[in-house]
C-alpha cells in the first residue's frame, strides 16, 4: 500500500482540490467585488494551464470554455464547480452528486450536527 508521504496519484490530487474548490466556492462573498471576481475568473482559467494532470487539465479547458464560470455569487459559482465536477464524476463513471447538498456538504455539514 501507498504510504501518506507518497507524491499524490490523480485521485488525491482530485480530491484535494476538489476540497479547495468547492470549499473556496461555499465561502465566495454573496456580492464579490469587480476585484473578487477577477482573481476568481484568474483561479478557475489558470487550472487548464497548470494542474498537474495533463488529461484532466485538457477536459477541463474544453468544459471551461463551454460553460464560462458564474462568478457572480456564491450560490451560481457553487452550482458551476458543482456541475463541471459532476461532468468528470460522469466521464469516469462516479455517481452524480446533488447540486442542492453543495453547502451542507462544503459549508454547513448535515444538520444531525455530526461534524459540529
Ligand atoms: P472526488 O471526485 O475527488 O470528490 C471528493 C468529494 O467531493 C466526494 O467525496 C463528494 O463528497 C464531493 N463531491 C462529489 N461530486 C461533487 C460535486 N459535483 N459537487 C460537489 N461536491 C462533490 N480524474 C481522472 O481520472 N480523469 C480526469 O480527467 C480527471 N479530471 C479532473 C479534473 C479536475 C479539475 C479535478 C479537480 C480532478 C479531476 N480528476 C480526474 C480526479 C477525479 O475528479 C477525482 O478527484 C478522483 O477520481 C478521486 O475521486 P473521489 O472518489 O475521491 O472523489
């Protein structure tokens, strides 16, 4: 078995940043600034260049270029990253995530308070 210390494979490197992602969407301003805005557009543009997945990174450039990030709000840019993760949760055969749990599950954790 693969010890923690080991360079990540491209199912943690996945994961971790789909944790970074969407955790970085749950808590995007309501109302982002022109400024908060752009450095978001610059994030979500500079993975298709940089992520240390060159497959991943190329669907990902055609997906982005198909549906253009919703930068306006915290909700609509939750839905977007919610709905490109889902296209790969697809592509590899993963169940489909419901895009209504995406705060519960980034944001507020399940209201049994399990992870209060
Ligand atoms: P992950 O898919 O990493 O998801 C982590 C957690 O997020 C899940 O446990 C679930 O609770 C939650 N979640 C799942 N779906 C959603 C959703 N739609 N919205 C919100 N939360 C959700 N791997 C490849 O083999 N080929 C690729 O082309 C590829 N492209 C990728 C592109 C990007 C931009 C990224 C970030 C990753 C890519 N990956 C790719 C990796 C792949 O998406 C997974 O991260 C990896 O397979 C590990 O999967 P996992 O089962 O741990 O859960």
């Amino acid at each position: 078995t693969r010890s923690a210390n080991c360079p990540p494979d491209v199912e943690q490197l996945g994961s971790a940043t789909w944790t970074f992602l969407h955790a970085t969407a749950a808590y995007y301003p309501e109302r982002p600034t022109p400024f908060q805005r752009a450095n978001m557009l610059n994030l979500l543009h500079s993975l298709p260049v940089l992520y240390p997945c060159s497959h991943c990174a190329t669907h990902l450039g055609e997906e982005v270029k198909r549906h253009p990030p919703d930068v306006s709000s915290r909700a609509g840019l939750s839905w977007w990253l919610c709905e490109r993760h889902n296209e790969v949760n697809e592509r590899l055969g993963k169940e489909k995530f419901d895009c209504t749990k995406t705060d519960e599950r980034w944001r507020d954790g399940p209201l049994d308070g399990r992870c209060d």
